[in-house]
C-alpha cells in the first residue's frame, strides 16, 4: 500500500514539473519579444533623430556643429554656459566682468594703543583685611590694526588709483590696495583735493595693472542706468549695484571721519552705495566711469551721490603735470541772491553773487585776485567770464572750471551801474 501510495503519488506530481517548464520557455519567448521590440526602437529613433537633425540644420534652426551632434543628447554632461536673458543684462554683465579688476579695497591701518588689564590690592601688606582685588588699565605698547577701508579705482597702469579724500584723510594711517584676484600691495597718497572729495594715490608695484575707462560726466542724462562697484561695508570686495541717476547738480553736506563739508554739482543715484562703497566707481553701460561715489543719505532709501568724474579727471591731469592739485582762486566771501535775498536787502537784482561777509574776515582777501582787480564790498558779480551767476551756477562752480592765471572778465554791478573788471586768477591748494 505504501509503495502504491508511493507510485500513484509520484504518478499525480509529474504533470507538475511539466507545466513549469512549459512556463519558463514562454517567459523567456516573451522576454526575447521584448529586447527585440527595443532594439527596433532605438534604431529607429535613431534613424528618425538623425533625420530630425538634419533638417533642422537645412532650416538653419541649428547651428552645422550643433552640441546635440556631439553629444546625441540635448543634455550634455558639461556645465551650460549662461545666456544673457536681455540686452541690457547682458551689457551689465559685460562691464562688471570687464572692469572689476580695476576696482579695488583700500584698507586703512593705524598705530593703536594696546591696553592691558591688571589688578591691584589696596590693602596688600595689612593683616586682618579681606583680599581685594581692583582692575586697572595701562597702555602696553601699540599695534597696528585696521580701522577702516574704502574703494578705489585703477585709472594707469602704472597703479594710480582715484578714491575720496575722506577714505585717505588720515596722514598717519597706512594704506593697503587689495585687487580683485586677492594680491594686496602698500600704497602712498600722491595728493588730496582740497575743493572736492578725491585723492590719487598710487600702488607701490611695477607689474601691470587692469585700468578702467573715463567718461564724460558733461553727458549724462536723468533716467539713465548706471553700475556701483565697491568694497560694500569694508567687507564685501566688487560688490555691484545697479540703479539709474535719480537727479544731477545737488548740493550736498556730507560728514565723515570727523570732518563736514558742502560738496556742490552732485550726482544723485538709486544705486546702492553703502559705507565701503565710497571712492569706487559708477558707470554707465558703455563701461565707462562717470562718477566717484562719495555718500549715502542715511535716513532715506536708495538716495547715494557720486562726484562727476570730469573733476576726477582734472585732478589727475595736475598730479601727472605737477604733482600736485590746485584751484584758481578769486578771492572773495559772497552770498548767492535769489528773490527772497533781494527782498530782504533791497538789492536791485533776484541774481548774482553778493559779495559780502557774515563774520568779522574781509569780504574781499587783501592781496588776492579779486582785490587786484578792484572788487569791493557789496559788489555784485553778475557774470563770471560770461557766464551768469545764480542758484543754478555758482560763483564756485565757474572758478572751477578755469585754471590758475586765467585771464577772466568780471562784469558786476556797484551803485546800480554796471561795470567790467579784469582779473587774473590766483592760486591755491
């Protein structure tokens, strides 16, 4: 019975082995099926890629070395380059490549005291009082630390940089230049403006340095968009920022390092200008430069001011020339009139410079041009070399623009007549 049972056993399993080696045959049909379905795909998307692409190239829709040629894949495994997404992007992009290197952090070192905290005992040496300890300072020795930094820019190859006067005011600071590509080297104050809020300086090294272009900030026009660089809160080296000119012809009084001083003929932008920023550039999108930013107004938003870089310009050509900056120099206090100014003194004009002085110094300097010429107290200095004086043009403003010994004519008003001076102009630093 138990060999029967044995042999009707065996006998009712054998269909099984059967049926799965009948079911492993299919998969495998099936599997060759599916390679073979595959394989006719690729070769025909190949085909009809290949095809695809060479119609594009006759529609001239790609380029005849297109990259998906290379690769067989519009994904290829190299980093994409970056596409400008507009014009002017793609000119922003330009200059601030372009330039940068020309931008650079001034770093301001100093000779500081080192204080040193230790402690005495009053009643050292006396039985029967608690120890007491009390702190006390001394100076031990100084060391030289930084204490500020500005911006600057690289207008020669030979290293003359142009920043402003306030980031290098301090004759007993140390100046440090670091460029772009992190190489630092010592530089020294050639000269300082007197007037305006530049300086030159110049980097002490003789390898060749990336210089920026000059524009003519005559030119420049409300509206247009302009470029910062700078080293943005003494930390953050070739920072951009990019704004318009929000105005022109500002008067400004700016402070800074302990000194306050009206700065006149301003250019105003929205571009961002932090502390750091100041004595770097600002230009327009053709790459030039067409101001020297200077300051910010602290409690608004976005408002920063730049000097026009044509008094940049100036200055350089005198430290080239001469070594030196200096102004022509008239000679006279005066007050600028306007209505409410001929109304409150009767005057006979709403223009003109009134020379006259609100404290106890001459309102015209002994032995200057002005005194050579015959100017006198309360005269009034109508035109300026032929140009009209007012609110909107200065007396300052139209010196500026000459030189020392100009030859100049005065036309003034003294009494109500009108009469026309000579004078030559002076000069001073």
């Amino acid at each position: 019975m138990s060999m029967y049972d044995l042999n009707k056993s065996e006998t009712s399993v054998n269909p099984i082995p059967l049926v799965r080696k009948k079911s492993r045959g299919f998969v495998w049909f099936f599997l060759a099926l599916v390679i073979m379905a595959l394989a006719a795909g690729f070769i025909a998307g190949g085909a009809y890629y290949r095809s695809a692409l060479d119609y594009l190239k006759k529609a001239n829709i790609l380029p005849q070395n297109s990259p998906m040629e290379e690769t067989g894949t519009a994904l290829s495994e190299e980093q994409p380059q970056y596409v400008p997404q507009t014009t002017q992007e793609e000119t922003i992009v330009g200059v601030v490549r372009d330039y940068s290197p020309a931008v650079v952090s001034i770093i301001i070192s100093k000779d500081v005291p080192v204080i040193e905290k230790y402690y005495i005992s009053p009643f050292e040496g006396f039985e029967g009082f608690p120890r007491m300890e009390i702190p006390q300072y001394r100076q031990k020795g100084t060391e030289l630390q930084q204490v500020g930094g500005g911006s600057g820019f690289i207008v020669a190859s030979d290293g003359m940089i142009v920043t402003n006067r306030h980031v290098v005011s301090d004759d007993e600071a140390e100046y440090t230049v670091y460029t772009q590509d992190g190489k630092k080297y010592p530089a020294r104050v050639l000269a300082k403006d007197s007037i305006q809020d530049i300086a030159v300086l110049k980097i002490e090294g003789t390898e060749p340095f990336s210089t920026v272009k000059l524009g003519d900030s005559n030119n420049i026009q409300i509206g247009q968009t302009v470029i910062a660089i700078g080293n943005a809160l003494g930390e953050f080296n070739n920072t951009v920022s990019v704004g318009v000119i929000s105005g022109l012809s500002r008067t400004i009084t700016a402070g800074g390092g302990g000194t306050t001083e009206t700065l006149e003929n301003i250019i105003q932008t929205d571009a961002a200008i932090n502390s750091g920023n100041s004595g770097g550039p600002l230009f327009n999108l053709k790459g030039e430069v067409i101001g020297v930013n200077t300051a910010m107004a602290g409690n608004a938003q976005n408002i920063g001011f730049a000097i026009p870089v044509n008094v940049a310009v100036r200055d350089i050509n005198q430290v080239k020339s001469n070594g030196k900056i200096t102004y022509p120099f008239l000679g006279v206090n005066y007050t600028i009139i306007d209505d409410t100014i001929q109304k409150e003194n009767n005057l006979p004009v709403n223009y003109g410079a009134w020379i006259i002085s609100s404290d106890k110094s001459s309102a015209v300097v002994a032995g200057s041009a002005a005194e050579i010429a015959g100017l006198k107290n309360k005269d009034i200095i109508l035109e300026f070399a032929g140009e009209k004086i007012g609110k909107n043009n200065t007396l300052s403003s139209a010196i500026m623009k000459r030189s020392p010994q100009d030859k100049v004519i005065l036309k003034i008003m003294r009494d109500g007549q009108t009469l026309e001076l000579e004078a030559i102009l002076g000069e001073r630093e």
